[in-house]
C-alpha cells in the first residue's frame, strides 16, 4: 500500500546577477505529489537544490516569489463552481479593480 500524498503546485522566481552586468530572472513552476508531512520548507529547498543541480549558478540566486499550493480547485469529486465569462474593463471604470474579475454566479 503506498503512503498518502498531496498534488501541489509551486511557483518559484529566482534572479541572479549576469557575469557582463544586469540581471536574469526566472519562473520555475509545475505540481509536485508530496508525501503526508512534508512541509512547505522542505518541499522548497528540495526545489531549490534540484535547480542548483542542474544550473549550479542558481544555487545563491535570490528568491522573489515562491508559492506551493495544493492543485485541487474544489474537493475530490466536487463539482467545480461555473464561472462567469471574463467582461473586459472599459476605458473609463470607477470602483476597486477586483469588480473587474470574472464572479461566480450564484
């Protein structure tokens, strides 16, 4: 019988410096199946480490965004909530940005 896991999705950005000047910047993003108790910081420095693996000059990079998330929008078996279609803002629109994203129906 195998172990428990959760399907997760990370996103990592990393910048590092170029040898001639300037900067490279990076997003590394996917799903990853992670055994119960694995915890967020494990779960990114084995990401960091498998990077460093195959480019050693991202091994001292800076972090500027890191996320890792369980990739199931809704409970197994759930249904998924529909959507309204996305309505683009008009040239002149009043009120916060977020009454610009798509709402879910009720």
């Amino acid at each position: 019988m195998s172990s428990p896991t959760l399907h997760c999705h990370y996103v990592l950005t990393l910048q590092r410096p170029l040898p001639r000047g300037g900067l490279d910047v990076t997003t590394w993003s996917g799903t990853v199946d992670l055994a119960a108790g694995v915890g967020r910081q494990e779960a990114y420095k084995a990401l960091r480490a498998s990077i460093a693996e195959s480019d050693p000059g991202w091994a001292s990079a800076n972090v500027l965004h890191w996320t890792l998330e369980p990739d199931a929008l809704s409970a197994p078996g759930a249904p998924i909530a529909p959507w309204a279609p996305y309505v683009p803002p008009t040239q002149h629109t009043t009120g916060a940005p977020s009454a610009h994203l798509p709402q879910q129906r009720g």
